[in-house]
C-alpha cells in the first residue's frame, strides 16, 4: 500500500478533508489540498497530518523501543537552524 493511499486512510478515520489541514500546515487550503493529492513525500508533512489527525507516528526499532515523532521534534529542529 502507498504513502498515499495510506494518509488518505488516516485523513479518512478523522474527518479531515486534505483543505481542513491547513491550518496544521500553516499554509493556504488549496496549496496543502495540492500537497495531499500528490502524496506528501517529507517526514514533516507527515508528522504534521498526524498531529491534525489526532495520530501519531512511531519509529520501532528493532529491540522494540519506540521512538515517537512529533511537532515538537519540527519545532526543535527550525530552532536549530536558526
């Protein structure tokens, strides 16, 4: 099953339209409806749609331990450039 296909499931399950995501992209409606019809590629926007959906989104690495990846984590890492 593609990225795609499967953030279309997760959009699906919490009601969210890919234009009711933009404020959680801090973007125009139209421009992240674009980004979620040609299937969002960046660890980012996925961290992002998560977060509006209400999901979440989980490294699990080999030993088990589970590493969660959130908009906190985006926020550090522009702190981090800056």
């Amino acid at each position: 099953m593609s990225i795609k296909t499967k953030t279309d499931i997760i959009l699906k399950y919490a009601g969210i339209t890919g234009r009711g995501l933009a404020a959680a992209f801090n973007c125009p409606a139209q421009t992240i409806a674009n980004k979620v019809a040609r299937g969002l590629v960046r660890i980012d926007d996925l961290i992002r749609l998560c977060h509006a959906c209400k999901a979440s989104l989980t490294i699990t690495t080999k030993d088990g331990v589970q590493i969660p990846l959130t908009v906190a984590d985006i926020e550090e890492q522009t702190k981090t450039k800056e």
